[in-house]
C-alpha cells in the first residue's frame, strides 16, 4: 500500500467551493496524511526539514489547490522554492523523492470549454501545469495529468460536486493500492473525467 501525501493549499479555506468538499472526501482515508499548509504555516514560514521529512515518508505527494492565474497560490510556491532543494531534491546527490508519484488535484472557476486550444484561456489544465511536469522530472517523479474540477464559481452547496468527491476518493484509493493504469494514466488530459476507465483497466489487465 503506498502511502499518500496531500499537501493541500488554500487561503481563504472558509470561503471555499470546492477544495474543502474535496479534502473532506479523502480527509480519513487509511494510508492519507492531509497537510493543511495555510494552517501550518500562518505566518509562511515554512518549515523545511519538517516538510522534507513528510515527503521522504511518503510515496504519492499530491498538490491540492486552486488554480489561482493559471499557477498555485503563494505558500505552495513558496514551500517549492524552500522545500525541493538542490542536492536533496535534484542535482548532485538529490534523490530523496526519486520514484515517487506526483499529481495536481485543482479547482477553476471557468468552465472545461475554457480550457481547450480554442477556449478563452487558450491552453489545457495539463498545459498549463507543465511547471510542475518538469519540477517532477527534475526530481525522477514520475508526473500524472491533473485531477481538475471545473466551474467552481457556480458550486453552491455538496450536490454539486458530489460526483468530483466520489471519483477523487476512488482515485486516491486505486493510487494508494496500485489500482490505477499509471501508464494508460499518463496520457489522459483530465483524471477527473477519466478515472473510472483507468481503475477498471488496471482491474481487468
């Protein structure tokens, strides 16, 4: 069973949609540690040897967050620049997180149509996080397309997002157990609208 880091990233989690329904969904998975960075780190101070060892004890590190200009919102961003140092992280001597699996789970508030080639945002989800694609492959993670959410701006209450709940729990539990197709996985644009297929593919092979 691999166990699975969520490092979860909001700032204002009272008014959240989406993120805090979603974190709640996985919150008391056996094998699931739930860091709440804004909750950790108040003043944004983080610290480093705390979160270096969070990530050696883990398998999967999941970032968590709103997608916030395209991009995370700045203690995520923060945690990167102090956290993933070089000579632990990458370069010389850097493979502490060597092999371990990463993916993004985010929210939006734009709608799916807007993140196409022909959209108002002109790029994916999964382009748009080509950032952390190289991060991974700086570290030898192996990187899987995000868990996205869309149109979080028209969530009013759990009915909305029940259905994004229940596969994010699926999908964390098949990444914990070795359910999932990583390889069929990779080339999804989208895990949310995908996940189904990739644990039952897994399942049957």
């Amino acid at each position: 069973m691999r166990r699975v880091l969520i490092l979860f990233a909001h700032p204002v989690y009272e008014r959240s949609r989406v993120n805090r329904r979603m974190v709640d969904a996985v919150r008391e998975l056996d094998g699931v540690t739930v860091h709440d960075l804004y909750t950790e780190y108040p003043t944004l101070r983080v610290n480093v040897r705390r979160e270096q060892a969070l990530l050696v004890e883990h398998d999967v590190v999941v970032f968590q967050h709103p997608f916030y200009w395209y991009s995370t919102p700045a203690l995520l961003k923060e945690w990167q620049d102090l956290v993933l140092e070089h000579g632990w992280a990458y370069g010389q001597g850097g493979t502490q997180l060597r092999g371990k699996l990463t993916f993004n789970v985010v929210s939006t508030g734009g709608p799916a149509a807007a993140y196409r080639r022909d959209g108002y945002n002109r790029f994916t989800v999964k382009e748009l996080l080509a950032p952390y694609d190289q991060t991974a492959h700086l570290c030898g993670m192996r990187y899987l397309p995000p868990f996205a959410v869309h149109a979080a701006l028209k969530v009013v209450g759990d009915a909305d997002v029940a259905e994004a709940k229940a596969r994010y729990h699926r999908l964390i539990a098949a990444v914990r157990d070795d359910r999932l197709d990583l390889d069929r996985a990779e080339a999804s644009e989208n895990l949310c609208d995908d996940v189904d297929a990739l644990i039952g593919a897994r399942e049957v092979a």
